[in-house]
C-alpha cells in the first residue's frame, strides 16, 4: 500500500521524535550525578523529555484517542513541577503537600507515554535503526517511571529506605527534591537487574516495586523485541 506525502513526513518526524527521545534520554542518565549538587537540573531534565514526547511523537502519533489526555498530564506535570519547587523554596509544609500529586502526575504522564509508545512502534510500517533507537527508548523511559515511583515511596514511606546506601544531605531539604537523583541511579540499576542497596531487604513494600520495576523491564524487553522481530520478517524484500 503506497503512502501519501503527508504520511511520510509525519513517519519522519516521528522517527526523529524517538532519536531526540533517547538522546535526552541519554543525557539524563550521564548527568545525574551533577544533578546531585544541582537539584534543580534533574527537574529541567525531565520537563525536556516531556516536551520531546508531546512535540515529537505524541504529536505525530497515528493513536488519536488518549493525544488530548497525554497533553493534560504532561502540561499538569510540567505545571506542577514548577510549583513543587516554589513551594518547597518559600514555604516547605506546603511543598509536602504539593509533592504527592506531583509525583503521580509524573507518573501517569509516563505509564501513559511508554504505552502509547508501545503501541506507535506496533504500527510501525518498517523496522529502521530510528524504530530500534525508540523502542530502545522505551527501555529506558520504564526506569524513569521507576524512579518516579522510588521518588514517591520515599515521600509516603520513608521507612523503606536504607539512609547508610543514600547520600548524606547537608543543609538541604532532605525531601525528594534532593534525594531525586539517588533514587533516579537506582532505579535504572534495578532495571538492569543488577539491583540497588537503597530498599531494606526487609521492608515488603520496597521488595514489591523493585520486583515491579524488575519485570516490566524484562517483559518491556521480550515483547517488543518479539515484535519488532516479526515485524522485521514480514518486511517485503
């Protein structure tokens, strides 16, 4: 089946939307630990990935049904993130408040990004080195979503945690803003299954997103390649 001109070029936008996605995707991951001293990069950080993933490939997406949906979360996250941090600067009791909602709304915007995501790269026409690099992509956004959540366990139920495998803060709030990073690293190292130290082995709640984030990497994995594999088999010659 030919396509149209129009056709191609959103293909190619989109396929430009998952190389700008890993790229700063990428870029998150190597500057973590300046974000440790500078806590306010982490946060930039993640405001520019979700503009990428409104402008870039929710934009040219061919699923129609949740762009709207994915819009309000993302400018709601980007809001938020914005307040999160005013609030924590000028009155922290507020701050708390505002972080729940922060952080789910982080994590929504996410979920719902990487399974949009999923879906996109089902549609695919061809298997090219831009669909590889966003499905690669999506890897890596199930370890931000990760953090996310690490994020948001740290603020309900800092118990969990263990302070010896943390950073020491000093002369800092010691909320997520700054712990953020940390939890960020670790995330990703249980994604790999290499596991972190963070979570008390004895603490059933931390146990239970570290299995989560463990197998929806995994699973992340052995599904898209499956698909993209046979994808790649039905390409015509």
């Amino acid at each position: 089946m030919p396509f149209t001109h129009e056709q191609i070029q959103r293909l190619r936008h989109r396929h430009r939307g998952y190389i700008l996605t890993l790229a700063t995707e990428v870029l998150m991951i190597l500057l973590l630990p300046l974000c440790q001293s500078q806590v306010w990069l982490l946060s930039l950080l993640l405001i520019s990935l979700a503009v990428v993933l409104i402008t870039t490939v929710t934009r040219y997406s061919p699923l129609l049904s949740t762009r709207p949906l994915i819009y309000g979360l993302g400018g709601l996250a980007i809001a938020l993130e914005g307040v999160w941090h005013l609030a924590l600067a000028f009155d922290p009791p507020l701050g708390r408040i505002v972080t729940v909602p922060h952080v789910i709304t982080w994590l929504l915007f996410f979920l719902l990004a990487l399974i949009r995501k999923v879906k996109t790269l089902v549609r695919e026409p061809f298997v090219t080195v831009a669909v590889v690099m966003g499905a690669t992509s999506g890897y890596l956004l199930v370890g931000i979503a990760g953090g996310v959540m690490l994020v948001a366990l740290w603020v309900l139920h800092p118990g969990a945690f263990d302070p010896s495998a943390l950073p020491v803060l000093q002369d800092r709030n010691a909320d997520a803003v700054a712990m953020a990073p940390a939890l960020m690293a670790a995330s990703f190292m249980i994604l790999t299954t290499v596991g972190s130290a963070v979570l008390r082995s004895s603490d059933v709640t931390g146990q239970v997103l570290t299995v989560v984030i463990t197998i929806a990497g995994q699973l992340y994995i052995a599904i898209l390649i499956a698909l993209i594999l046979g994808r790649f088999h039905r390409r015509p010659g």
